[in-house]
C-alpha cells in the first residue's frame, strides 16, 4: 500500500547513510536499496558494484540526493542526532537535500534489521522522501 501511495511521484535521489567517518550508503543489491525503491526513491548508490561503498563528499555532490537518510544511533531517533547531521551536511549547501532540508533520520531497528517491523521503516522512509503525499493524506481524514 506504501507503495502505491508514492507510485504517482516522481523518483527522488536517496542517500542513504550506514556509516560517517569515513561514508559508506547502502548500495544496490541491498535490502535497504530495495526499501528505498518500494518507498518512491532511487538509490543513487543503486549501481554501485560493493553493497556499501564509500563516497567521497565530491561523489555526493556530483549524485545530487534530494533526500539523505541516516539512522538513530539507538533505538530512538534524538534532537541532537539531529543537529548533528543537519550541521555536517550544512557545509555542503549545493546538495538538493540539504537545500530543500530533506535530512531525516531514521529508526535504525526499522529499516536495519530485516523483520517484521521493516513494514514501519519502509513507512518511515516513504514519509521522508514524499512527505506532501502523507500530509495530503492527513488534511483528508
């Protein structure tokens, strides 16, 4: 269902982050590249030959996300987690995500651990990357 919630979008560039110092992002062939797919977004790390390459911060320019993801460091997501990326990121401002503000993190039990709670991530992830489809969504009920 999340799926066809986003299937009318266009495909956004996701970045999804597994490790800062040095970056590594899930690559193709991975479960989280397939979650980034069901949740309306392309990975682009998605024809990367390792499942989690690393990237130099000119590749990510270069790649452009519209969305970077990145996990909690435990169970829940914190303020500071938060502020902690969106200052990192900060430093790149030619980024589409971090100009448009599309830094989000997410619950990393949910979209790390394949199980029955993956259904949660995918939503989670689908909500960062099309957040106007579930706001849209929300003002209808």
């Amino acid at each position: 269902s999340i799926s066809e919630k986003v299937a009318s979008r266009p495909r956004k560039k996701v970045m999804f982050i597994v490790g800062v110092e040095p970056l590594f992002v899930a690559g193709g062939g991975t479960f989280i590249d397939e979650l980034i797919t069901i949740a309306g977004g392309t990975n682009i790390s998605g024809d990367s030959l390792s499942k989690y390459p690393q990237l130099g911060i000119e590749e990510v320019v270069a790649r452009a996300p519209d969305v970077i993801l990145y996990t909690s460091l435990n169970f829940e997501l914190t303020p500071e987690q938060d502020v902690k990326a969106k200052k990192l990121w900060g430093a790149y401002p030619s980024i589409p995500a971090v100009r448009n503000g599309s830094i989000r993190g997410l619950v990393a039990d949910y979209v790390t651990l394949p199980g029955p709670r993956l259904v949660l991530g995918v939503e989670e992830m689908a909500r960062a990357i099309h957040p106007e489809v579930f706001e849209q969504e929300e003002k209808t009920r």
